[in-house]
C-alpha cells in the first residue's frame, strides 16, 4: 500500500513545477490510491478514504495556487511587453 504522507509530498512538488498542474489529478499514483480501497477490510475503508480526500483537497488548493500565479505571471510578461 503507498504511503499517503510520501505521495503528498510528491504530487505537491510536481503541482510546483508544472505549468498545467491540474494535470497532477491524473496521475497514476492517486488512481492507485483508489483502487486500494475494495482491498482493504471494511473497518479500514472509511478512514483511508478520507485520507485520500485530505490528500485530494490539499492537492486542489495548491493547484489553485499555482494556477493563480501563473496567471500573475502571464498578465507581468503581457503588461511589461506593451
């Protein structure tokens, strides 16, 4: 099972460096979370669930973050052209 801890600090690092950081949603790691869910027994479904949605909020915020300042960034390069 991956650690969710571990993969937080590797797709936040990605949403950092990567100018399309919605695309991060996708990746496979997160999709693997997922899939571990049946796997695990019912008493243990719930809370690793919500872990996943912790680590899916927090990626959703940094992505707005990011988002944000590449715009920020795009309208200083447009602005300093004119």
């Amino acid at each position: 099972m991956t650690d969710i801890e571990t993969l937080r600090a590797v797709l936040l690092e990605r949403i950092e460096n990567n100018n399309e950081p919605r695309e991060v949603l996708k990746a496979p790691e997160l999709r693997g979370l997922y899939a571990e869910i049946p796997k695990l027994e019912p008493s243990e479904r719930g809370p690793y669930g919500k872990k996943i949605n912790e680590l899916k909020n927090a990626l959703e915020d940094a992505i707005v973050t990011r988002e944000t300042m590449l715009e920020d960034a795009k309208l200083s390069r447009g602005s300093s052209c004119a």
